[in-house]
C-alpha cells in the first residue's frame, strides 16, 4: 500500500472550482489545450496503472471548459487500439483544428513491423471526436530518427501553425525534432530537424507570443535532480536558432513526470501541468497515476516567462497581476 502524501489536497466537494487537481474522478495525464471560440479543450491520456505497473494507457479523454472553472466530460475519445498499427500505449498527444477539421496527433507504441514509439495522426469533424486514423500507418516512426539512442525517443507531439499558414510538428524524448507538415495535415513536408534544447527529457510544447516562438518542455538535470521541470527555450524562427532560458517550475508533487500544455482563453495565459497528488478511494497518486492541473502563465515584455510556481489554489483564486 503506498502512503497518501501528506500534501494530498482534500477532495470532494471542499474544493473550489478551478482548484487543482482539475479532473478528480480519474488519473488523467499530458495536458494538452485547444481553444475552439468560447470552449477550451483540453485533451489527455488516460492513466490506469495498477499495482506493480508503471503505465497503463489505453485510452485518450477529452473535457472542456467556458470558465476554466467548470469542466464538461466529454469521455473517450480515442482508444490506442484505433490505431491497427499500434499495440499499446495511448501516450501525449495534442489536438489542432486546421481545415475545418480536427487534427489529434498521439505518440503510441508501434506494432513489431516497426519497432519502437511512433507517432500517429486521427481526424474528426468535432473537437469532441470520435476521432478515427487519418493515415492508417504512423506518421513518424523510431526508423525516421536513426540518430537517436533510444526506442521511445519518437513521443509527445506538439503542432503549431505560423502565421503563414504552415503546420509544423515537433517531438521527442531525449533529443527533440521539429518538421513541417503538408497541408494535408497527415505527411511531413520536408526533413526532420534536431533541435534538442538542454536538458530535454520529452514533453515539448510550442506556442508563439509578441512575436517569439516558445518551446516548453519537460526537463532534466540529471546531475542536480531526480524528478522532471519544466524548462523553455525562445527563437524567432520555427527554425532556430533556440536560445535556452531556464527553468519554469519546480518538479510536480510526488511525480517523476511533468508535461506543459499551453494556451490562451479568453485574454488570459495559461500553463497545464501534471502531478501525482490525487487520490480516489484507495488509489492513491503514482508514476502512472497522475492528475492535471493548471496555473496561470505570465509572458514578461523582455520576452521571458515569470516562473510558476505549482498550487493547490489553481486558477480558483484570480491572478496575480
Ligand atoms: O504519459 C506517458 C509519458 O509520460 C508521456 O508521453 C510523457 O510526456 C510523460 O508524461
């Protein structure tokens, strides 16, 4: 039996709207935001472990909000099985609109044909889904980043389109790519470039502000820290030159994991997080159980982000600023 942290925050109805842990019903992991008009989306795996495993994920959810307060369940959207080619592993992912459509890009473990994590593309006319295999095959496979070390090194999409109109695609676990996407949303246009920023664990997120791109990712120091932060790197391409600029926060409660998810609702910033500090029943917060949280996220006119700091508070009490 492992021991409820001491930091657990207390659940039920206690808990103001919008207080952290977001999600309370069920272990939800790798946030990943999409604002669509007056909703925002926020799209996650689904954690499952049991005792003794260290992730079981089967399955994506999705929830929106109006208020970031109030959260509508909108229950799975997509099983990993959906995807023929992949046989287990329904790991980050992130949701972009673009041609009318919705485009849900999911890092998955790819079948014995092609060995390794992969990454795959599903489409759907709602931002709700159901979303089915756009490809029927994975967009990105370990085979298509044979520098890498390692088999897992091919997760954690993250889109963004430019202001010109081009979809681009960053991923990765240890080293990190980016690579543009055809227009048709289900094929890279052109190479796979390294970008790897310091201390790059997985977890990369882009978004752009003022006119600076932003990579967000999970990081870690290995000579100073055991657990993941986060950390961020800015440019004034989406090509690079990437310039590092330190740690955004601290590690997550009790998790090894964290992963960024970020968007702008409503005239407001705002940074997804994990931790592992939910408990439901007896079920108490792991590697493989984790929660979603959020905090506000402040963009300072030199270009930097102010450090955020992880609360139990969330986004239930108003900013700072
Ligand atoms: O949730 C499974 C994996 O753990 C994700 O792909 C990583 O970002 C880390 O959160």
């Amino acid at each position: 039996m492992v021991a409820l942290p001491s930091h657990a925050p207390a659940q039920g109805p206690a808990a103001p709207p919008g207080a952290n842990p977001i999600i309370r019903d069920r272990f939800t992991a790798d946030p990943a935001p999409l604002v669509i008009g007056d909703r925002l989306y926020l799209y996650v795996g689904h954690d499952e472990a049991g005792p003794g495993e260290m992730f079981n994920m089967r399955e994506w959810l999705v929830y929106s909000t109006a208020d970031m307060r109030h959260w509508t369940d909108h229950g799975p959207i997509m099983a990993v099985t959906d995807f023929k080619w992949a046989k287990k592993d329904a790991w980050a992912a992130q949701a972009i609109a673009r041609n009318g459509r919705y485009w849900f890009y999911a890092a998955v473990e790819h079948d014995d044909t092609r060995p390794g994590k992969a990454i795959g593309v599903a489409v759907s006319d709602s931002p709700t889904g159901p979303f089915v295999d756009a490809r029927g095959s994975a967009l990105i496979t370990n085979a298509m980043t044979p520098k890498g070390t390692h088999s897992w090194e091919d997760i954690d999409p993250t889109v963004l389109t430019d202001d010109d109109g081009t979809t681009w695609i960053a991923w990765g676990n240890r080293q990190a790519y980016i690579a543009r996407l055809k227009p048709n949303m289900i094929e890279l246009d052109g190479p796979i470039t390294e970008i790897t920023p310091p201390h790059f664990e997985e977890g990369p997120w882009l978004h752009k502000h003022g006119g600076l791109y932003y990579l967000t990712y999970a990081s870690l120091d290995r000579t100073l820290h055991s657990d993941e932060r986060v950390s961020y790197a800015t440019a004034r391409s989406l090509r690079g030159p990437w310039t590092y600029r330190g740690e955004l926060t601290g590690s997550a409660r009790n998790s090894f994991t964290i992963h960024p998810g970020i968007a702008e609702f409503r005239g407001r910033w705002y940074l997804f997080l994990h931790n592992a500090a939910l408990r439901i029943g007896d079920r108490a917060g792991a590697l493989g159980r984790r929660a979603v949280t959020v905090e506000y996220l402040h963009h300072n006119r030199d270009g930097t982000l102010r450090p955020v700091v992880q609360t139990d508070a969330g986004v239930s009490v108003p900013p700072s600023d």
